[in-house]
C-alpha cells in the first residue's frame, strides 16, 4: 500500500507552524503529552450519526489531525487529559494501549480476528487501523466522487477492529449496503497485514485509559522530509458538541 501526500485544506483562521514537534515519533514527544480535543477537521462529514475522522487536537501546544480508533468513550471539546504515547512496536499482549486481546490492567477488550487460518495479533490489528488511518487521509482532500462517504466509511472500518458493534452506527443508523463496504474496507487492511504492508503511526493511549478515547496520528516520509507543517484550523470557534460515543452527531435529530 503505498503512502499518499496529505495536502490540507479548509477556512484559513489561524496559520500555525510546528518545527518538527508535529512530525509526531515514538522520541519526538514526551512520554506524557498534553492532550486537548479542539474540534473536527469537517464538521459537514457525518455518517451514523457520529462525525467523522479526523479531530483537531492539541497535542503539547501543537495543533494536531489525528484518528479516533475508540468508538466506546465519550469525550467533549475542550476536554483535557494526559497521554502516553506508542509506535507500532510497543504494542503488544502486555503492552499499555487501550485495546488488548488479553487485557491487563483495566484494558478495553479487543476481538480476536481469524483471517483465513490466521489468527491475527493485537499488533496485527493495530497495524490494520494504521492502514486504514493512512487511506483515510490519503481520501480526506480527494475530488473522488463520494468522498465524503468514504472518509466515514473507513473512520467505521478503524472503528470497527475494536468494536465490532459499531459497524451499526450511532442507534444503528448504518444501513446494510454501507456496512458491508466497512466490513470490506475492513478486511482488506486485515489482508494488506499479513501481506507485510504497514504505516507509522504514533498512538496517544489515554492516561488512564477512561480519561478520553485513544487517537493515532500518521506519519509521512514526506512531512517528515519537510520537518515543517503548515495546518490550517477551521474556523470551529464556539461551536459547542459532544463526542457521544465518538462525535455525535445532532444533525440526525
């Protein structure tokens, strides 16, 4: 699976510049970040009666595009909490991430995914998120026909590797024909693993783990190469909601 350039787009209302610290590593950050939910990169992308992927955070001072994989928790803009921050090799049956086949110390219960004769490794399932939140962005500026449909499709297929339930929606919103694309986008990336296919993403596990739900950030050759990247924020000044059950929606009432 090849890696896509992110262009960012969107009102321009404040212009901010990251030196570096928004390349975000397993050594770029401190081990317990600041986090803020700031807002929602596009609040016209709904589907089941959640906002879509991604979110505005505020990761130490930083103004930040990140992935929720956490459809179960509830949080609220403006809501503040710390974090401890992951790559992809950390995770593991005894590693601190939110989700875990085996949990241990207050871990959310993860599925255990059998694809084909496999049994897929909680690794293995993250790694499947990272693809998927790698596609994500690589669809969030497409001129693709339905994009904005396929943005909320793979937010559900991240979703969806953690809670099976959510493949649904919010108060089952998610018709049939839409959920099977989730379960395909789903597979694929499952598929895309055991093929050896991966992305970097950094994972920002909530301490504790009920503080806040766990977002992913992807990470680009390209950004990285530039060591300088220019975000624009939306205009999301006094625009009150609340993440029920990952951004909930009010348009649907």
């Amino acid at each position: 699976m090849q890696k896509r350039h992110l262009l960012m787009t969107g009102k321009l209302t404040r212009i901010l510049v990251s030196l570096g610290v928004l390349i975000l590593s397993g050594t770029a950050l401190a081990q317990t970040p600041n986090m803020e939910l700031t807002g929602v990169y596009n609040p016209n992308n709904v589907m089941g009666g959640v906002y879509d992927s991604p979110y505005w955070l505020n990761i130490n001072g930083v103004e930040t595009l990140a992935i929720c994989d956490d459809f179960t928790t509830d949080i609220s803009v403006g809501q503040t909490w710390s974090a401890s921050q992951y790559s992809l090799s950390d995770v593991s049956t005894a590693g601190l991430q939110k989700f875990n086949t085996t949990p241990v110390n207050g871990q959310t219960l993860a599925p255990t995914w059998l694809v084909g004769t496999t049994t897929l490794t909680i690794r293995q399932e993250y790694a499947a998120a990272a693809l998927l939140a790698e596609d994500l962005f690589a669809n969030l500026n497409s001129s693709t026909a339905g994009n904005s449909a396929l943005v909320g499709e793979y937010s559900y297929a991240i979703w969806t590797i953690f809670d099976p339930s959510a493949i649904s929606g919010y108060n089952g919103q998610i018709d049939l024909t839409t959920q099977g694309v989730i379960a395909n986008l789903r597979t694929q990336a499952f598929d895309d693993v055991l093929r050896g296919a991966s992305a970097t993403i950094s994972i920002y596990t909530p301490t504790p783990f009920s503080a806040s739900q766990e977002f992913l950030v992807v990470t680009t050759p390209e950004a990285s190469a530039m060591g300088t990247l220019i975000v624009d924020l939306l205009g999301l000044a006094g625009v009150v909601f609340v993440l029920r059950r990952r951004l909930t929606s009010r348009l649907s009432n």
